[in-house]
C-alpha cells in the first residue's frame, strides 16, 4: 500500500467492507497498529479514519475489547441521496429493497397534513421493506400526490426504480431542496413484527416521518420509516456556516 494514502481512503475501505457485510455487527475491528501497518500510514492517520467512522454510526468503542463494528444502521436520506448520485441507485453494497405492496390508499392523519391535502384523498403508496445482509432493517412506506404520479407513472408498477425520489424530481423537472425528519417510538404492529423478525410480546420500534420538498416548495414524498428498537437511525449535519444557511 503506497504511503501516501489518507485517512479518507481508510475510511472508506472499511466503511464498504461494514456496508458489504464483511465486517459484521459486533465484530472487532482491526487495531489502530494493525491499520498503520496495513496501509503504511502514521497512528494519527488511522486514528483520524476510524474516528470518520465512529461520526457515521458505523463503529462504537467497546470497553476492554476496543473498537467494534455497530449494530443494523438505517441510512437517513442524505446518504442516500450521495449514494443515487454517486451509483444510480439508492441502497448500498448487500442491501436489498423488497416490494410489499403497491397502490392508491386513502391518506391518513399522519400523512394528509404533510402533503397538504384532506384526510381521506387518494395519493399512492409504494410499501417495501429493505434487508442489509438477509438481516431486516426497515420497513417504508412513501406515499406520493397525484401530479407526482402523473409525472413518473413507474412508481405504480411493483418493481425497485432505484430512487423513486429521485426518477419523480427527474420527471418534474424540479430539484430536492428540503427535508424534514421527525422520529418518535411506539408499540410495533403484527405485521410489522412479522416482517422485521421482531419476536417478543410488546415491542418498541422507532418511526421516522420523511417530508420533502422541492424547490417550487411542493411536496414530492412523505415516508413512513419503522425499524426495530436495535436498527441504528444514523444523521450526519454539516454545522458549517455555509451548511445552515441552505
């Protein structure tokens, strides 16, 4: 390994190989030493990669045993929006998004008010549950207006589009520009025990309500995030100035 590589290149090497599922939850990861030995790099460059992974969610620091690989993680949205922009496609190495159910429902309390219309009116629903690894992760339902649909008609057929999102901006002409996350925890329901492999009797999932925006200010998705009480929800934010005035 030539001397020049950074931390950066470190960091990604091992955020794959935790992403692919060659490092798995719970494993140890390769000492500080180990690292500096592998790449030919000083310990403050191994340092600074494996603490780029700590930030991300991906490792914890683990008493007496030293830096391990962290539980199931569900990316936010802004990872998946680099890894659409960067791949094509929105889930990452060994994950897998299946399709559950696809069609017109009647907007609820939850999801009327976020696309601004009465409870009650028709907007379509695309339900899928995505694995990392076999393993489970999370279950979505992203719901969508009628002018969305009109504009990517893709997003009525029961087939993965790679970024539903992101092939309905394309289609309006009309970029991302805002979302809001709010995550709150409940009991889980049947079926959504069944699906996520959850077992015992009562059961704490953690919900994330996802509204976007585009920058006409209309709304192009709300999803409805559930993922077991053991799934890490992972946010990276920017606290650079010109990061918070976007």
């Amino acid at each position: 390994m030539p001397s020049s590589i950074g931390y950066v290149e470190i960091a990604a090497n091992y955020r794959r190989q935790i992403q692919d599922g060659v490092l798995k939850p719970g494993e140890t990861m390769p000492s500080l030493r180990a690292v500096c030995e592998r790449y030919g790099v000083a310990q403050t460059t191994a340092n600074r990669a494996y603490r780029v992974l700590k930030m991300e969610g991906l490792t914890i620091a683990k008493t007496g045993v030293g830096t391990v690989v962290a539980g199931p993680i569900s990316n936010n949205i802004g990872t998946r929006v680099r890894l659409y922009e960067d791949t094509g496609k929105a889930l990452s190495g060994g994950e897998n998004s299946q399709i559950l159910e696809v069609g017109t429902v009647g907007a609820d309390e939850l999801v009327a008010p976020r696309l601004d219309v009465a409870p009650g009116t028709p907007v379509h629903v695309r339900r899928r549950l995505v694995s990392r690894n076999g393993v489970p992760v999370h279950l979505s339902s992203s719901y969508y207006p009628a002018y969305v649909v009109t504009a990517a008609p893709e997003l009525t057929e029961p087939v993965s589009t790679g970024g539903s999102r992101e092939l309905a901006a394309t289609r309006l002409g009309v970029a991302q520009n805002r979302v809001l996350e709010e995550v709150t925890s409940r009991l889980a329901t049947g079926s959504e025990k069944e699906r996520l492999g959850l077992t015992a009797g009562d059961v704490v999932v953690s919900q994330v309500v996802r509204t976007v925006t585009l920058t006409d200010d209309r709304v192009v998705e709300v999803a409805v995030k559930v993922t077991g009480g053991a799934t890490i929800l992972r946010w990276t934010t920017s606290l650079t100035a010109d990061a918070l005035e976007q």
